[in-house]
C-alpha cells in the first residue's frame, strides 16, 4: 500500500513537471525583465525628498509667520478703528454742544440788540426830561435877585475840590478852602431844593428820576446780555478746539487704520501664497513618496520573482518543493 502511495505520488510530481516544463518556455519569454536602479538614482530620489521636505517645513514656516503677522495686524486694525470710531463720535458731541452755546450766544446778541433799542430810547427820555427841567429853571431871574446861578456854583464847588486834592496848601488856606466850599454846597442844596418845591418842577423830577432808573436797569440787561453772550461764545470757541485736536488724532487713527489694513491684507496674500506653495510642495512629496513606494514594490515583486525563479530552477532539476515554495511559485505564476 504504501509502495502505491509512493509510486502515486512520483507520478503526479513528474505530470506537475511535465505540465509545468510544457509552459516553461512560454513562462521565460512573459517574464519581466527586472531594471532596477542604480544607487546613486536612489541616493539622488533620497536626497530629492529630503530637500524638498526641508523646503516644505521652511515655507510652512514663513506661511505660519506671515499668519501670525497678519492676525496681529488684524488686531491692530480693530483697535485703531474702535479707537478713530470713539474719537469722532467724541467730536460729534462736542460740535453738537459747540452748535447750542452758538445758539445760546446768537440769541443773547440778539437780546442785547433788542434791550438797546429800549436803553436808548429811555436814555432819549431822561435827555429830555433834563432838557425840560432846564427850561423850568427860573435862571432869568438871577440878576434881578443878585444870584450866583446854580451852574457857576457847581464849577466853583468843582474848582475848589480839585485845588484842595492837588495842591499843597498851608493850614489857613486849607481850612479857607474848606469853608468855601461847605457854603457853596449848602448854597446849592438850598437852591435846588428851593426850586424842587414848585409842584410841576417836581414832579418832572420824579419823571426824571424813574426814568434814570429805567436807563440804567435796560443798560445793567444789555451788559448782562452782552457777557452771557460772551461765555457762550468762548465756550463754543474752546468745544471747537477740543473737536478739532480730537479730530486730528481721529484722522490719525484713520491713518493707522488704513495702513494696518493694507500691512495685513498684504500678509494675508503672501500667507496665501506659500500656503499655495506648501500644497503644490505636498504633491510633489507624495508623488515621490508614491514614486518611492512603487519601487520599493517593484522591487520586493523583483526579488519574489527572482525568488520564485530559483525554486522553479531547483523544481525543475527534480527537487522536492515545500507548500511555502509551490505557494511562491503560484503567486509569481509558475504554477
């Protein structure tokens, strides 16, 4: 039985090899010629992906700066627009308040206006008032009575008090003085109490004294007038100041603005561009990678097949194979 198995086993072993040495020149001739490359095409395929690996990281690099760069001057661009946008809504606000002390200060002229023509024309009443208490005055009568007039009193009374205030003068001259002009004062009070008892004279007085009164009141409102005015003037001259120191720093701000913008949409571009770069470079390592893999296949298949022809060798000079060599045989296609 076993001598069966055995002489079994011898016949298919020789059928396997005929059957496999019918094909065998037809096996030859489909058998790929192996090219591999040369040490120095793999030391140059190396050193190609190393460089261009160092290149990558080195433009992945300047991507990442020219990012950074941008960000900040984003930022930047940010603050100096908040900045700018607070500095002219400051400036509106102090134009707005400049705009109501202007109005403030138009009408308080236009008050003044309005309060002297009213000053005026109370000044014109108390002129003629005193024009017509003038004209009461009974100065015709003077020389028939031997009188000083009230007006030559006055000067006289004016003289002598100019003298005493600026003169140097001895005791009794001073004192000389002195009584002159105590009885050219009595003698004016006298006077024109005298004529201030006639009862229309009087109450011309009295006209005229509520009219002085009048006068003045409507000249005290225009001066009041005119100085408010004038406060509201310097403080709409001082809030036009103050918006246009802060208008000059908004402008400024816009200035930076503009020029941060500009600095980071340029680093923005050139972020672009080496990010551009850095994934045209990515194709370029993985088609040398995939390059790379395919040889390094090609290569393990070279050595399988140069393998595989070896055993076939060996197979065919009659020696016993493995399941691990008629395995190698069938994946290389020998079987």
């Amino acid at each position: 039985m076993d001598e069966f198995v055995e002489e079994t086993q011898q016949v298919d072993s020789q059928e396997a090899q005929e059957s496999t040495s019918e094909n065998v020149d037809a096996l030859e001739e489909q058998e790929p010629k192996v090219e591999e490359s040369s040490e120095e095409e793999k030391q140059m395929s190396a050193e190609e992906l190393v460089d261009l690996e160092q290149k990558r990281s080195i433009l992945n690099n300047d991507a990442e700066r020219h990012r950074r760069l941008r960000d900040e001057l984003n930022n930047q661009t940010k603050e100096w627009k908040s900045k700018r946008d607070s500095l002219n809504t400051k400036v509106r606000e102090l134009v707005d308040e400049a705009g109501k002390c202007r109005e403030e200060r138009d009408s308080f002229n236009q008050k003044v206006r309005e309060t002297k023509v009213i000053r005026d024309e109370r000044n014109q009443k108390v002129t003629a008032l005193k024009d017509q208490i003038a004209q009461m005055k009974p100065e015709r009568h003077v020389e028939d009575k031997n009188e000083v007039p009230v007006k030559q009193l006055k000067r006289q009374l004016q003289e002598l008090e100019y003298t005493q205030q600026t003169k140097s003068l001895g005791k009794d001259k001073e004192n000389e003085i002195v009584k002159q002009i105590s009885v050219i004062a009595r003698q004016i009070q006298e006077r024109e109490k005298s004529f201030e008892q006639n009862g229309e004279i009087k109450e011309v007085i009295l006209q005229l004294k509520e009219a002085k009164i009048q006068a003045e009141t409507a000249h005290r409102q225009v001066s009041e007038y005119a100085e408010a005015a004038q406060s509201s003037h310097d403080k709409m001259m001082k809030l036009y100041e103050e918006a246009d120191a802060l208008r000059k720093e908004a402008d400024a701000a816009q200035a930076k603005f503009i020029e941060c913008k500009q600095a980071a949409d340029e680093e923005h571009k050139k972020h672009i561009e080496q990010i551009k770069s850095v994934h045209e470079m990515d194709k370029d390592v993985a088609g040398m990678k995939s390059k790379k893999t395919a040889a390094k296949r090609k290569k393990v298949d070279n050595e399988s097949k140069k393998e595989a022809k070896e055993i076939f060798e060996r197979f065919k000079a009659g020696e016993k194979l493995s399941t691990d060599n008629l395995m190698a045989l069938q994946k290389s296609g020998y079987l």
